[in-house]
C-alpha cells in the first residue's frame, strides 16, 4: 500500500497479486517462483503537499537563485541505478503507442498510466517473469492543483515496486507502524521518481519528487537540492480554487513569456529575480531562527511580509490570477496572508496561521473562501517523507476504500 501526505491530507496505493489479502501483512516483500512475483502488501507514505517560497519560472541567466520548498550490493541495484538517471526515450514512445497516448497528452489518468507502466517494466526488467499487479490508487490530494500531487504518485511508485521487486528492502518490522528507508535507498526511490516526473512534466525541476521522498524543508539552487534540517513546524490554511491547469503547459508558457520580458526589458526583470532571491534567503533565516530560538511575533511579522511580497513577485512574472486574487483579498480582510503554490494560473495557495490567529478567524475564512466556491483545509507544512506504514497505521476510512478492491 502506498500513501503520501501532506499535513492532513493523506491518499494510499495499494497493489497486490495473486490471493494475498491487502491486510493480510504488514510488509513488503518479493518471492521469486516460477508463476513470478507474489507481492505482500504494504503500506507506504510520501510528503507531497509542497510550498514555493519563490517561483521556479526563471530564465536560464538565473538559475543559481535559491528555491525554498515545503519535505544493495547486488548487480540488479547497480544496474538499476544507473538506468535511473536517464529516460529510455524508446521504451516511452512505445509506451505511448501501446496504451494510445499522444504525444502531446496532458489529461492526469493517461499520465499516471504511462508513468506506472515505465517505472513497472524498468524495474521488473530483469525479473524471468513480469508479475502481475492489481493496482488502487486512492488521494485526497486533488491533481493540477499544484501541490506535487504527480510527483507524491511517482514516489510512491518507486518505492513499492524497487521494495517489492526486491531491491531495496523493506524496513518495517512487526512492531512498527512506520518505517524509513536508508538514505542510500531513497537515493533511488528518488531517481525513479524523478523519470516519472519526466514523462508527466517534461522538463521537471526535481524539487517536488525530492520533496515527496525526503519530506520538510529543501533548498533548490543552481540545480542542487539541499534538506533543511533546522525548520519549525507552520499551521496553514490550504486552499483549493478548483481552476484547472496543466503545470507542463503553464511552466512552458511561462519561460517564453519570461525569456522574452527579458531580452526587452533586463533592466526591470533582473531586480525582480535578485528580490526574488533575497525573499528566499530573509526566509530560510527566519525558519531557521524559530526552530533555534523558538518563534515570537516578530518571526511571524516577517514571514507574513515576505508572503505578500513574493506573491507580488508572482502577479510579475505571469503567474497570477483572479482567482488567486479574489483569495488573497478574503484573507487578508481578516488580517492573514496567502501566496499561490506551485505553478499558479489557479491551482492552490497557501495563508499562514499564527499562534495568534483564534479559531473563530480561521472557521470564519474558511466558511468565506467555501462560498466562493473554494475548497479549504487546515493542515501544516514539514510533513515527512516516503515512509512505509503497517494496515495498523490506516484510518478506518482508508482501509474501507481500499478493501473494495
């Protein structure tokens, strides 16, 4: 079983083969037979909710800026690995020919499908037999929100089908309800992720598959993706405008629209970048000062100026829109302060709750967003990353979906 989180918001994928029950165990591993592989259950989580303190949409001048974001010895491994790293542009395109995927496809469920069956068949490659899977999928994350609901699946993925096939391990024992893989293994949970992330993005940054597989807080700068260890935990109020977009199409239209305002107008754009900047920088300062010296008022004084600050930085670049601002315009009326997340054009936003801030403020916001026509929720930023959870661990709710299937 596979579930990824973010805050309060959770979702699960659980495959199995032949007759073993979906609770029947509380692990995951492979038995080599000659029918194949029969897979125990298990049930793994990932952080995929994230949160741009800035935007990735820059031009290629300025790419060192930083990004802030809210989490074997055998020969198999090794191979397995190395192909990692690199996307079998030939075994896509068959791909896409067998399951009627043009190449131009955004639609989530085609994405999904196509990026499973890659991960599936790489994975399993060396097996004598491809076992047989039945597959659920199950998520409160709601998809093109811009919450890394794609990156969360490919995480998940990865790990189930590298534990199940046996090239990890699986490191839940029988008194555990969740488990961690070792840094090496996430490694390549990690790498596997990030080719799904390709077929369903393109051109992804990397930063929402690491996001999902480590969890908390990373730095994105010049390419290189560094966890934050010293980062408080945030309430936010997380919501929805239900305007749909597809982050592939939008990221490209938005480094046209960028390269050109550039190469016209460097003398305006490049402030804006290095502001950008020095947003991400004031930010991972003042995280850091809350987990150290613990959060005062002043703390969240400047996280909420640098909020709006950067979601101007937003409306700048092309990334806005009137549904983000009709969001920002009701928060803010009650003294909180919201920024988009993820690619914008619509998608999600986040506000952040200060201690300060009374439940009758947030039900009444929450009431108000929802008359809009919003979708909202309260939940927190730093959830972990890909663990693996017992059928213990599962709400009731969770665990009726999933034994229909």
């Amino acid at each position: 079983w596979l579930c990824y989180r973010h805050g309060g918001c959770s979702g699960v994928f659980h495959f199995s083969s032949g007759e073993i029950h979906p609770a029947r165990r509380a692990c995951c591993s492979t038995r080599e037979g000659g029918a194949g592989c029969e897979l125990e259950p298990a049930h793994v989580s990932a952080a995929a909710g994230h949160v741009f303190i800035r935007s990735v949409h820059q031009s290629p001048e300025h790419r060192h800026l930083p990004v802030l974001e809210h989490q074997c010895a055998e020969t198999s491994a090794v191979s397995l690995y190395r192909s990692s790293t690199e996307l079998d542009t030939e075994l896509v395109r068959n791909l896409r020919e067998f399951t009627a995927v043009s190449d131009g496809a955004t639609d989530t469920r085609s994405m999904a499908v196509l990026a499973f069956l890659y991960t599936y068949l790489c994975v399993f490659s060396q097996s004598e037999i491809l076992p047989g899977l039945k597959v659920c999928v199950w998520s409160e994350l709601p998809t093109g929100a811009g919450l890394g609901s794609s990156a969360a699946y490919s995480v998940c993925v990865s790990a189930a089908l590298l534990t199940a096939r046996g090239t990890i391990s699986s490191p839940l024992t029988q008194c555990q309800e969740t488990a961690r893989w070792s840094d090496e293994e996430l490694e390549l949970i990690n790498n596997w992720a990030f080719q799904g992330e390709k077929i369903i993005h393109g051109n992804p940054s990397g930063v929402d598959n690491a996001v999902g597989t480590w969890g908390g807080f990373l730095r994105y700068q010049a390419g290189k993706i560094t966890p934050l260890n010293s980062v408080p935990t945030l309430r936010i109020l997380l919501t929805n405008t239900k305007v749909p977009r597809s982050t592939k199409l939008l990221v490209s239209g938005v480094k046209d629209r960028m390269n050109q305002a550039m190469s016209q107008y460097p003398s305006v754009l490049i402030p804006v970048l290095e502001s950008v900047d020095a947003v991400s920088q004031i930010c991972e300062r003042t995280l850091a000062e809350m987990a150290t010296e613990g959060a005062s008022a002043k703390h969240y004084s400047t996280l909420e100026d640098l909020i709006d600050i950067n979601q101007q930085h937003l409306n700048v670049m092309g990334v806005g829109h009137t549904s983000l601002n009709t969001l920002c315009q009701v928060t803010l009326a009650h003294g909180l302060h919201s920024k988009l997340t993820g690619a914008g054009g619509g998608g999600c936003a986040i506000t952040l709750l200060t201690p300060e801030t009374g439940e009758c403020v947030v039900r009444d916001v929450m009431e108000e967003l929802k008359q809009v026509g919003f979708d909202c929720w309260e939940t927190s930023i730093g959830a972990p990353g890909v663990l693996m959870h017992s059928p213990t661990s599962l709400t009731h709710n969770v665990l009726h979906i999933l034994t229909k299937y």
